[in-house]
C-alpha cells in the first residue's frame, strides 16, 4: 500500500513543492490549509480547515488517518504581541496540539513539524546549534519555540513519533512576492530604486528543492524521533552580498541601503550548524545560492514577461 501523507499547509510555498515531489514519488497525499488553492496538483485531495480550531479539524479529517504528517502551518509574522501576538501563537502552537490529539497514532509513522530558526533568536553568534538554549523574540517564534518543546515532550512521556526541522530561509521559485528574495528579485527586474535593509545582516539559504529533500529524508529516517534538526547550507551570506548577486544575474537594480530599518533585537548573525543532519540523514544542499537564484530570478521572469 502506497504511504499516505498529510501536509498542513500545502498550499503555502514549501507546501506545494513537497505536494508535486510526493506525487511524483507515488504517495497517497492530502493537503490540509485554511483554503484550497485555485490551481491544483493532480492527484492530491485539498481540504480546507484552520488548524488552530479544534472543531473544524474534527469535521474536517473525520476519521482519516495517515501515516506521515508535515506540518508546514501557520505564516511569517514577526509582529509585536500587542498587534496582533496572541493570534499568532495560536496559529502556530495550539493547531500542534490539535493535531497530536486527533491523528490516529495506531497508523501514525512520523510526524514532522516544520520549526524555525527565529527560534533562536539572539541566543549567540555563530552558527546555530540544536542544542542551544532557544530565545524568541516575537510571538511567531515563541509559537514555534513551544511548539518544539511539547512535541519533545510528547514524545519523552508517550513516544509520539515527532521530528523538528527547523528551517532557516528557504527560497526559490513560487515564493510569495512579500519575502525578501522575491521583493530583491522583482526590484531589479524593474530597474527602479528600491528601499532595503543596510544589509550587514548574516543569513543562511536553502534552495527549495534542497528543503523538500531534507524533509523527505526524515519522513523515512527512524533515528531521527524526538530530535531538533537545522535544515539550511551552512552557509553565512550577507544580505547585501544577496542582493549583489541578484543585480548580477538581472542585469540592473538600484538598492537604497538603509532605508529600511533593522528589526527591534534582530539578530545580525543567524546561520545554520547542519551537521546533525548530516550525520543522521546523510543529508547535503546541493544547490549554490548563485544556481539557485538564476532558477528563481528565471521563474520571476517569465512572470515579468522580460
């Protein structure tokens, strides 16, 4: 019988691409987001629920079960809590809970939360180890951060099958246009003057293709229960030195550096130890950040019509 897989936010940016790469893998896969998308991948079933509202995954998944599960809910905010913060960390801790309280564990082989590096927070300067005391600095991070840590504890105290991955900036093509790569891409691809950072941040990328691989690999690998896993290149890039590479590939663009402020307590230095993941999942990035954003700057510009 063909694995059945149920994705939690599949209709976001990973989502999809982890949608086509198990259907081409031949899985049984269902995707689970507040709404379905207008374009559809053959052969998955959509569903649509908020995962934070336990009754509407109820009424939802019903009696399906599954054996593997990713969760890639919630979305990118790094709001203050008074705009908006309580929100958020329901979104993203509450709609764990729900999860773990509805799905058949009698069927159930892995469950991988999709975590994040703003875990981390200013906890040190260096690259990031799994080990390391988590600091959030948002209610989006502390989400994520509890979110870790009762799944680490569900599985000390009843060996539920959950791995973190946590994930540092992932990019490529079908990115929404909001986040920084897309927003770099499509100012140099207009060859207007853009406001940006002053760019001193350090920052570590991980092509899409290279994220969706790392989570399959989990998915199958049985050593890897209860771990916190980083999942980037371990490559420190300065976000200036980013946006250069995209006025290369483009051809133009006009940055305004320091027009935009550096968040309230970010962290000027946040990039990835993998070699955890590497040596559990014997896994790599192949992908340079340069091949990669040539493949995304082509995918924007065949938008763009250039």
């Amino acid at each position: 019988m063909d694995p059945r897989l149920l994705v939690i936010g599949g209709s976001g940016f990973i989502g999809k691409h982890l949608l086509e790469r198990s259907i081409e893998n031949g899985w049984v896969v269902t995707s689970l987001s507040k709404s379905v998308p207008e374009r559809k991948i053959d052969g998955v079933k959509y569903l649509s629920a908020d995962a934070g509202i336990r009754e509407e995954m109820m009424s939802t998944l019903g009696d399906q079960s599954f054996e593997y599960v990713v969760n890639l809910g919630g979305y990118i905010d790094h709001s203050l809590f008074s705009r908006g913060g309580r929100d958020l960390i329901r979104s993203h801790f509450d709609a764990v809970q729900n999860m773990v309280e509805m799905l058949d564990r009698k069927t159930l082989i892995r469950f991988v939360q999709v975590g994040s590096s703003d875990e981390y927070g200013n906890s040190s300067a260096g690259a990031q180890k799994e080990t390391q005391r988590e600091h959030a600095i948002s209610p989006y991070s502390l989400g994520k951060m509890a979110a870790t840590h009762f799944l680490q504890m569900i599985h000390r105290t009843e060996s539920f099958p959950a791995v973190i991955v946590r994930l540092f900036l992932t990019y490529g093509p079908g990115q929404g246009s909001d986040r920084f790569i897309p927003q770099a891409i499509q100012g140099c691809l207009k060859d207007e003057k853009f406001p940006v950072s002053a760019g001193e941040q350090l920052r570590d990328f991980c092509f899409v293709n290279d994220t969706v691989t790392a989570i399959e690999m989990v998915l199958r690998n049985e050593v890897v229960e209860g771990e916190i896993l980083n999942v980037s290149s371990g490559v420190p890039r300065r976000i200036r030195e980013v946006i250069e590479i995209i006025q290369s590939i483009v051809g133009a663009g006009r940055p305004e550096y320091g027009r935009i402020p550096y968040r309230s307590g970010e962290n000027m230095s946040l990039y990835a130890d993998i070699s955890k993941i590497r040596n559990l999942c014997n896994w790599e990035p192949r992908v340079s950040l340069e091949k990669g954003l040539t493949e995304t700057v082509k995918w924007w510009e065949s938008r763009y019509d250039v």
